[in-house]
C-alpha cells in the first residue's frame, strides 16, 4: 500500500492567497511601500512582505510557496513538509536538500530560498515539491545558516503617481537599504554553510508506487 503523503507545511492553499495591493507612502522622510492600516510585524529586515492568511483551507496551490511558513522554516531551521525542527539530534546538523548540483559541485557555503527538511521528511520533499524534481537534487547537512537577501518583486511610480512593478521575483540583498523601502518580499534567502553530501537514502520508499 502507498504511503499517504502529507501536504507541505510551505505550500500554500487557496484561500493563503490574500490579495492585498501594496502603495507608496511617506515615511521617515522616504517614500516606502506598505499597506493600508498595515502592522508593523508586515516588516522584517527592512522590507514589507507579501499579506497571506494561515487557514489552510482551498485548492492546494503546489507550484507556489507560503510566505510567512517559508520564512519561518528559514529562521528557526524548520523542516518544509511538518513545519517542525529539522536539526538532527545525533548531530546536531540541519538536513538540507538543494534542488540541483551546482557547476563544481557543492560549496563551504551557498545561498538558497529552498528550507530545510528533516532527516524523516526527505522522501516526501523529493516526492511532493516540484521544484525539487526539475533536476537531480543534492541531499546535504549544514552546519548552520544565516539570512542574507529576501527573493521580491522590486516597485516604482510611473509619471502619473501609479505604482508599477519594476522587477519581478529577483533577490534583494538585506544590506541594499535604497532598494528595501521598495520591494514586496515573498522568500527569505539565506546562506548555508559547512555543507557535506549526504547518502540519497531517507524515506526513498516514500517515491515508490
């Protein structure tokens, strides 16, 4: 019998999907995009990210990626598919999946949007994320990991005062302050290091039909 696989605790549904239009306002003394009535937890590192609701209800929406579970996985090393710790505790290394190997092979340290997953959970990640299977991927552990740019449509104001998007889903990094005030974030980027290979073997059962 198949195993039931679960849905990713970073994928969103359908109704996550809270369509709220940015604009610009004063503040500071500098034009900064926001939203209406918005609370100041709606910023982090400098920059507005994007409003999504947590009820988990709806359509699955597999090609996409929940905002606020995506960047808490990143921050609090979390795994993708059960939103629980992914540290391993005979370790003390962070399971990490790299969706494909990089020219060269893997590195001291990379940048990735992709969060972690746990020792238990690597079968369902390889089986259910589609971006995970566009290549052959890379199973690793890191040693540790730290914010470095969020991944952001980039916004401006047209000749009539309109706001226009500039640039679609490009990484911003935390230490471009002219260009935060301006973008709506959507990913959490971060930087992996002390990166090793791992044996493709965990939960591969999962992948069998």
């Amino acid at each position: 019998m198949a195993t039931q696989l679960r849905k990713p605790y970073v994928t969103p549904y359908a109704e996550d999907n809270l369509d709220l239009p940015p604009a610009f306002e004063w503040a500071d003394g500098s034009r900064q995009l926001t939203y209406h009535d918005a609370l100041p937890q709606k910023w982090m590192f400098g920059a507005l990210w994007a409003h999504c609701g947590t009820a988990r209800k709806g359509k699955i929406q597999w090609h996409l990626v929940h905002t606020l579970r995506q960047r808490r996985c990143m921050l609090k090393q979390r795994c993708r598919v059960c939103g629980e710790p992914a540290t391993d505790p005979d370790t003390g290394r962070v399971p990490w999946i790299m969706p494909s190997e990089p020219a060269g092979g893997l590195r001291s340290t990379m940048t990735t949007a992709h969060p972690p997953t746990c020792k238990a959970h690597i079968g369902e990640a390889l089986a259910t994320c589609p971006h995970l299977r566009r290549e052959p991927p890379v199973v690793c552990t890191v040693g540790d990991s730290f914010p470095i740019a969020v991944l952001a449509n980039v916004y401006g104001e047209d000749d009539g005062g309109r706001l226009v998007e500039t640039a679609h889903q490009v990484p911003i990094g935390l230490d471009e302050f002219h260009l935060l005030g301006r973008v709506l974030a959507t990913q959490l980027i971060v930087c992996v290091e002390d990166l090793r290979p791992e044996p493709l073997t965990a939960g591969l059962n999962l992948l069998l039909p």
